[in-house]
C-alpha cells in the first residue's frame, strides 16, 4: 500500500477538478493511503463540495500552514504581488512531503520540492490542469515530473516534441474533470433564458488577454441591447489580485473590475472567481463561447458550438501551435461590431464544425472507461514499478 498526496495549493479552486476525480477513484479502490493537502479553507469547502461524502470519508484531508519563524511576514509582505504563502507552503512542510511515496498536483511549483528542496525519493505526479495550447504548458519544466498525466494525443505529442519528456513519463488518461463537472450547469436568471447565451472568457495574462485593451467595449457591447445574454467569466486569477503578474510570458498590470452599469443589466451576468467559474457551469449553459487564449474553450468544445476570438495583441497566429485553438471560430482584431459579428459566427458554424471535432479528437482521448479511473490504473501501475512506454 502506497502513500499518495493529492496536493491543493493554489489560491483559487479551478485546478481542483483536475485531480480530485482521480483520488476519489483510488480512494473508492481502497489499495492505497490517500490524504489531501489544501492550503486554504475555501479549498476544503470546494472539495465537500464536489466530493462524495462516503469517499471523503476514506481519505485524510489536512490543512497545510506556514509554520516556520518569519513566513506569516514574508507572506503578508509579498501577497498582494505574487503568491508568496503558495511558494513557502512547500519550504515550512518538507517533513510532512518526504511522508509520502508519491506527491499528486495539477501546477508546477512543487517542483521546488525536488529541484530546491532535494526531496527526490517522492514521486511528482503531474495531472496538468486544463488542456490548452499555451507555451507555458509545454516548457522543460514539465520534464520535471516522474509522472504526467495528459488529456489527449495533442499533449502527448507536444510534450515530447517541445518539453522533452520521455514517452514513459507519459500517461494518456483522457480528462478526468469531465467525470466531476461535465453535468454541471448554471440555472440563470435572464429575462429572456431562451435567447442565445455568450461566454466572454478572457485570460489573465496582459501580455494575452483581450481583457485589457477590448474588455469594456465587449462589456458595452452587450448593455442595453436584446439579442443575448452575456455570462461574463474571466479566468479566476483576473480579478483575485489588484495587480496580475505572470511569469510567462512576464507581464505586469493593474487590474479594474467592470463598472456597477454592467451588472445591473438583467441580460449579463458577471462573476468574477467563484466556483461555478470553472466548474464548467458556464460552459455548459452557454450557447457561444468568445475569448482568447484560455484552455476553457476545449471543455466549451466537448459539444461543438460557435466560437470566436479576440486578437488583442495582433499576434501572427496561423501555424503557431500556441494558437492552435484559434482554427475553431472567427478571429476579430477588435470588439468593433461586435454583435454582427457573433451573428456572423453562429451563421458559418457549419464552416468550423469539422475542424472542431479534429480539435476536440486531438484533446481529449475518451472511452467508455470513466477518465480518473484510467488515471488511478496510470499512477498505480507507475508506483508499482510497471514498465511503461
């Protein structure tokens, strides 16, 4: 019997239900001691939230703290900017880490725990989170992990070409969210339900994001008009901070949320970071998807509906994998007519319905086997030393 880690340490619940499928699926099989580590309380809730109750039962939940003289300052001190108490969590908990036989996370800084803290003995899992087509996804970083759990063929192979992982660090799992989120919905309450419904999903990066330069006139477009309902759900990280930092590509802004005259208009629903903000309740309901670069486009995708994109940065995107998302919809180089453009793009679906599908086919490798239980198979075979590859 192993001892797995499914670690939450992260500020937001989105990356959640890239992992917490698989260990109730272990934790349903009974071979192994799985215990969760969060970092913050509205981590747990999300977790009872989403969890089943009987499979709760059978796991350790427990709460990771600073624990070491200095962090509460550090962190206090550097919060605002960066994810400072992300980053000490791993340096004030090294003993609770070296427990286990293998350490399960949906992001990259626990890295630092092989590459700064030398702790080489436990097994880093990577279960990604998301499966978009950003450059970040697929750095050498990635190498990094013993194990990595990929979504589709797309993935697989990027991460081979690009981030020069070996075939046998390589698991293709499919996408175990869909198993926890794929029935989730948003039950809205427009004046008028049955008129189409747009997504406006931009990404929190300035240097990508159409947030930036085209996020008002998108909002403005949608005031006072009848034609659509608007869900506007940014990446939570956009608003979680009053500055957005990215490391990469790095970029610094000050971020404003939308005015008070948005959301009193019955026909657009704002929400800027709750749980239904990546839970795929908005995915489900909508009828559109507009955005940029975020990886949620894929999961708007499982069911092939019109799409289109903001190009706010006048990226040359044609052939750049980065953008490979962009071949499914319309790419607007701004919100000007914004409206007619959305008709447009409804119209010509049938235009994009193929490659859609080549896209969705690419991404996400599906069968009949629920996708956490493929992945409970991938890790167990991994820590019981099958040979892979």
């Amino acid at each position: 019997m192993k001892r797995i880690c499914f670690l939450f340490n992260h500020d937001q619940t989105h990356q959640l239900a890239h992992s917490l499928p698989i260990a109730l699926a272990l934790a349903a099989r009974g071979e192994h001691r799985i215990t969760l580590a969060y970092a913050r309380p509205a981590i747990r809730a999300e977790i009872e939230r989403q969890a089943d109750p009987a499979l709760l039962a059978r796991m350790e939940l427990v709460h990771l703290t600073l624990k070491r003289s200095g962090s509460q300052a550090l962190a206090g001190l550097l919060e605002r900017l960066v994810p400072a108490t992300k980053l000490l969590i791993y340096r004030d908990n090294l003993e609770f880490f070296r427990s286990f036989d293998a350490v399960v996370v949906a992001e990259k800084t626990s890295l630092l725990l092989k590459t700064r803290y030398g702790l080489n003995d436990v097994k880093l899992i990577h279960t990604r989170h998301g499966a978009g087509d950003r450059a970040i996804g697929f750095n050498p970083e990635s190498a990094g992990f013993d194990l990595v759990l990929v979504s589709g063929p797309k993935i697989r192979d990027r991460l081979i070409a690009d981030a020069g992982l070996a075939p046998n660090q390589i698991a293709l799992v499919g996408y175990p969210k869909f198993d926890l989120c794929a029935g989730n919905s948003f039950v809205d309450t427009f004046p008028a339900p049955e008129r189409p419904t747009v997504i406006y999903n931009p990404h929190p990066s300035p240097k990508l994001s159409s947030w930036f330069k085209h996020g008002a006139a998108v909002l403005e477009a949608f005031r006072n008009q009848d034609r659509y309902n608007l869900i506007f759900a940014p990446h939570v990280m956009l608003f979680a901070r009053q500055w957005v930092v990215t490391v990469d590509p790095p970029s610094l802004a000050r971020v404003t949320p939308p005015g008070p005259e948005y959301a009193q208009q019955p026909r657009i629903h704002i929400d800027t970071g709750s749980a239904r903000s990546s839970d795929m309740s908005y995915t489900n309901r909508a009828d559109i998807y507009l955005g940029d670069v975020s990886s949620q486009v894929y999961e708007f995708l499982r069911a092939p509906r019109p799409c289109l994109f903001l190009n706010s940065h006048r990226v040359d995107w044609r052939g750049d994998a980065n953008y490979l998302h962009w071949q499914a919809g319309p790419v607007l180089e701004s919100a000007d007519g914004l409206l007619d453009q959305i008709d447009a793009a409804v119209a010509n679906h049938s235009d994009y319905a193929g490659t859609q599908q080549a896209l969705i086919d690419a991404t996400f490798s599906l069968s009949d086997r629920p996708s956490a239980e493929r992945a409970a198979d991938a890790i167990t075979a991994f820590l019981e030393g099958a040979p892979r590859g």
